[in-house]
C-alpha cells in the first residue's frame, strides 16, 4: 500500500509513507500541533513536514490555521481504512534497542514466513530492526519456531492483553536506540506487508 506517490514529491523527498501516517497518527488524538513540533514527533524536517502537510490539504485530511494543525474527518476516515493499529507493548528484550513501537497488521498473519524480510526492511530505514509476532495453532510465535508463549511468558501475556492478536494478525515491533527509527522501521515493515 502506497499513501504518497513520491514521483509527484520529486526524488529528494526525505520522508516515507511512514512519516506520512505518522504525522496523520499524531494528530489523530484531537492535538493541534505547529508544524516544527509536529516535524519532531513524525521524525522528519520541517521542510519535508511543509510537503506531507501541503499533500495532506490538498486531500483534505488537515486543516491548517494560525494556531496549528488539526486533522479532519476526512483523515480520520483515511487513518480508519488503513489495517494497522499502533499499540504499545513492552516486549522486552525479543527486540533490539532501547526504544520500541508496536504496529499490529490486520490480515497479515498468513504473509510471514521467518520475519527476516521485516528485519530487514526495519533496518533499511535506520533501525536496528524488526521483530515480527505472530499467531500460530494458539500460540505467540516469532517465527519460524520461537514459542513466546513457553519461553516469555510473562512477555506473552502483555501482548496478548494489548494486542488481541489474532491468527490473521501480525505485530511488528521496530527496536532502535531512536525513538523516531523504531516508529518508522515499524511502519514501514507493516506498509510492506499491505
């Protein structure tokens, strides 16, 4: 699934479908947010966010006054159809990097084979990587055979009470030493999945 066409935003565009759904997540909570604050929490520069924020008017998912942004109902709607939740859950150390965030994938459970491939597109955009989650026969499983559910139990039980994750499911956890890569390094293994 693609949210921009970055040939529209010409081949320096510094930010990802990631940082687009992110800047929409943020505002998703009612804020009103400057552009460099919310440039901050989405982990782009301003530059870029005045491109995201000026594709997102023109969608009409934002609105744009003097005291800040707001997202619309438009954007509310559009967030909405997109098949992932962000949750956190503390996974402990089944990821890499003091910052962690979790993003659950509808529909995605039957599409992971070993989560190698969304390791490796969490390091790609700058993590440390990716930890995939994922149900099998009942069981919590990093695939392709390590059982969370006899090995951390104590983990397992957290994300089963954040989650809900069910057997068409997929949770990706992005692990970095920053907060913005772990974001992103999720986000973009979960866009690769849809």
């Amino acid at each position: 699934m693609k949210i921009i066409n970055k040939s529209q935003y010409g081949p320096m565009s510094r930010f990802t479908d990631a940082n687009v759904y992110w800047a929409l997540h943020t505002l998703s909570d009612g804020r009103k947010l400057g552009r460099k604050k919310l440039a901050e929490e989405s982990g782009v520069g301003e530059g870029s966010m005045r491109r995201i924020l000026k594709m997102l008017l023109d969608k009409g998912m934002v609105q744009i006054k003097r005291t800040g942004t707001t997202i619309t109902k438009t954007g509310l709607n559009f967030l909405g159809n997109i098949p992932l939740k962000v949750v956190n859950v503390d996974i402990g150390d089944a990821v890499v990097g003091c910052f962690s965030q979790a993003i659950i994938v509808y529909g995605a459970g039957n599409k992971i084979e070993n989560g190698m491939q969304q390791r490796d597109v969490g390091i790609r955009a700058g993590a440390n990587g990716c930890t995939t989650i994922v149900v099998r026969n009942g069981v919590l499983m990093i695939p392709p055979d390590w059982n969370l559910d006899v090995k951390r139990p104590e983990t397992a039980r957290r994300i089963r009470m954040a989650t809900n994750l069910t057997e068409d499911d997929a949770l990706i956890v992005g692990g970095s030493s920053d907060k913005n890569a772990a974001i992103v390094a999720a986000l973009d293994a979960a866009f690769d999945l849809l």
